[in-house]
C-alpha cells in the first residue's frame, strides 16, 4: 500500500492561473471566522513556484493559529465596516435623550473620521495601538469659533488648546460606544484593558463643581428681568389696534424659566418637558404644611427613575410657579424649546450683562452647591438629601458638592436666602402677574 502523501501546506490549495479570463494565481481555504470558502488572488510579486509555495505555508501556519485562538474563546472577526459599526450603537440606543445623543454623535463623527484618514476601515482592524493614535489626536485638537465672513457653518481653529473636560467628555462617549460593540463582539482585537489604556481621561484640575456666587445669581436674574422688560419702540400691531406704542415684549420671558432651573435643580431637558400636570402645589410636609412638589416622569429623566423635587426648599419657586398657573393650567409649563433656551442664554450675556459662563448646567451645579453646604436647610443630611432632589448619587454629591462653599448664613432656611436673591425673586413674581408679560408665553 502506498504511503500517503503529506501536503506541504495543509488548508490551503494553489489554484492555477486562467489565462482566457486574465486571473492569476489564487488560493482557495476555508476562513476560521467565517466558515467560508474563500478565495484571493497572489500578488503578481510571486512569479516563482518557490515564492507562492512559501507564502502557501505560512498562510496555512496563521490558519491553524487563528483556529487555536478561536478554539480559547477569542471574538470571531466580522469583516463589518466600522463606520456600520458605529452606526449600530444609535439603532439599538433609541431610548437616549436627544442631548446625550448629540454628544456621542459629535465624538462618533470625529472617531469615524479618524479611522477613515488612518486607514482602520474595518471593525476588525482597531486596535489598542491604534485607540492611542486616535487619543493622541482629541487631546492635540485646539478650540474652533465660527469664521466672521465665511461660509455658513464653516469654523476657524485657534491656538488654545481644549480643556481637560472638553476631551474627557469625548474619551468617554467614543468608550461607552466601543465597549458596547465589544460586548457584541464586533470588535474582535479590543479588550476591556484596551480601551482603559487607550481611552484614559485626562486629569481634570475642575474636580469640584463649578458653581456661581450671591452677587454673580443677582447679576444673573437682574440681566433677565431686564431681558423680559426690553419692549419694542413701536409696531404695526400696534398702530392698527391702537394701542399704546411701546406695549409688546421682544423676547418671551426667560427670568422665570432661570429662577426655576436655578432653584429646582433639574436639568434642563427636565425643566422643558415639565408639564402642569406634574406640578401639585398643594402638597405637603411632614408636619402638614402646604410646600408642593413636582413629579419628574422617568422618560424625562437622565437617570430613567421617577423623580420627586420638594418645592419646601424655595418657597419663592412655589409662589412663582402659583401665578403662572393663574395664567396657564394645561400643557407645557413654560413653553420654551431647547433651542430658544440657548439662545436666550447667550442674549443674557451677550445683551443685558449677565455674567459670562453661566449656562443652564451651572445653575444646576450652583443649586446642588448650595443645597449641600446651606446647614439651615437640610441639617446633616445634606448630601443625601440634596442628591435625592438633583436626582443621581450621594457619593456624586459628597465629591463634588460637599465643603466646596463657606460662608452661607446659618439662619438661611430656603436657596433664596442662602444664595441672596430674595429681592430678585420678589420681582420675578410680580412680573409673571403683571398683563404685559402675560403676553411672553
């Protein structure tokens, strides 16, 4: 019986050239990932029977290797785009909120941007080496402005570099992103140690919370009550109807929208979504005092937890809030969209002097800062307490919150009196009952 002959390189077979139809030498095997047969065309650099026989075995070599790796539980790879990869993450995310998507799709784009430049095209080739290249390039990124004089939406960059927090923010949207894909084993060469290494934050010298002073919240609130004031000169509503000339507001009211953020705390997608039918301004205390509350629904929320804010803390908010439902008891509370929240922000600063840098998630910082430091407010219990009204931990609270601020009165019972703003928030009141603002909402 003859002796069977051994094959040179096992798994993977040589397929001669076909001439008529202008094919060169190609291999045929079976892929360890895919199951598949495949075949590829050599390279025209093996013209020699020697040269495509040596090639022949070391692909037969990373086969049975691939095989082992396989074999010990390692992901199979896909052959998907990692672009369609990417994109995987927003179809099977539906459910987050339309800022947080915002945000991972700003630091996806630049990701899949980077990865297009550098060649990572498909899933199956990121690498740890390569999440480093990609974190080198965030952090070496300079601040962009809109360029005056040119193209609608084109931007110039500056010579500042960004802040810690700016890229932290994106290392952390592109990790949470990858680690889902890794999870669903579309990233077969990146492992949890990967992506620490590879997406390691940078150190934030900002640790504590950025919050804003008594005389900067009186500066603030002024700015609005002089923003809800600003009437125009004249119109031709007015000429026609005969009314007296200078009547009609030129913005829609933003004071009591500010004094709300800033004395409830809730962020702001909670703040514009809050519909009358949450508010119960008849709610009361442990002892049986009428305080109110308002009801955050778990769709609205950043946490998807049903959340109660107690109004006892600020009973100035509660008597805002009491004449406007004297003017509006159905649908939206305050009737404002994202986009005009932004913009009324910027026109603060820009237009009625309200101190630079202060956006809606400081005025949720500052009421966090405020609650927790305040001791005539919540006594001892201070952190726990005013974690459980901003809705997220009480570790969250004692990082950030806990011994940031010196110098509240002790006698202070209420933010308003803790953060000096009582007269403000007197204003603020008697604008909201007053006919020419009734005509803002």
């Amino acid at each position: 019986m003859a002796k069977r002959r051994k094959r040179k390189h096992p798994g993977v077979v040589l397929i001669r050239p076909e001439k008529s139809r202008r094919i060169g030498w190609r291999a045929r095997f079976v892929d360890p990932d895919t199951g598949k047969s495949t075949k590829i065309t050599l390279d025209r650099a093996y013209r020699t029977a020697e040269l495509r026989e040596d090639w022949a075995r070391r692909k037969s070599r990373s086969l049975d290797k691939r095989r082992l790796e396989l074999d010990g539980g390692a992901h199979r790879k896909t052959g998907t785009l990692l672009a369609v990869a990417v994109e995987t993450y927003f179809d099977e995310h539906t459910h987050l909120r339309e800022r947080t998507v915002q945000t991972y799709r700003s630091a996806a784009t630049k990701f899949v941007r980077w990865a297009s430049r550098t060649r990572v095209r498909l899933a199956d080739d990121l690498t740890g080496p390569r999440l480093l290249t990609f974190r080198a390039e965030l952090i070496g990124q300079k601040k962009s402005s809109p360029e005056r004089g040119g193209k609608r939406g084109s931007v110039t960059k500056g010579g500042k570099a960004r802040s810690a927090a700016t890229i932290n923010r994106e290392l952390r949207s592109v990790g949470t992103i990858l680690s889902y894909l890794r999870k669903r084993g579309l990233l077969p060469r990146i492992s949890i140690d990967n992506l620490k290494d590879g997406l390691e934050k940078l150190p934030d010298s900002a640790a504590r919370a950025e919050y804003r002073k008594p005389n900067e919240l009186r500066a603030l609130l002024d700015a609005a009550i002089r923003h809800d004031a600003a009437v125009f000169k004249s119109t031709r509503a007015e000429h026609v109807a005969g009314e007296n000339q200078g009547s009609t507001p030129k913005h829609q009211a933003i004071a009591p929208f500010v004094a709300f953020v800033l004395l409830s705390g809730v962020r702001l997608g909670e703040a514009l979504s809050l519909d009358w039918k949450q508010v119960d301004l008849e709610a009361l205390d442990e002892d049986g005092s009428r305080v109110g509350e308002i009801h955050l629904r778990k769709e609205d929320t950043k946490t998807k937890r049903p959340r109660t804010v107690g109004l006892e803390v600020s009973p100035a908010l509660r008597r805002m809030l009491a004449a406007m439902r004297l003017q509006n008891r159905s649908g939206s509370v305050f009737g404002l969209t994202s986009g005009s929240a932004y913009s009324a922000a910027a026109r603060l600063q820009k237009e009625f002097g309200a101190p630079d840098g202060i956006g809606w998630q400081v005025l949720r910082r500052s009421c966090g800062t405020y609650l927790t430091n305040a001791s005539g407010i919540f006594g001892g219990s201070s952190a726990y307490l005013s974690a459980k009204q901003l809705g997220h931990s009480v570790q969250v609270a004692e990082r950030h919150y806990l011994g940031v601020m010196r110098g509240i009165r002790r006698d202070a019972q209420t933010l308003e009196a803790a953060m000096q703003i009582e007269k403000q928030m007197a204003k603020i009141v008697a604008s909201v009952q007053t006919p020419r603002l009734k005509r803002l909402g």
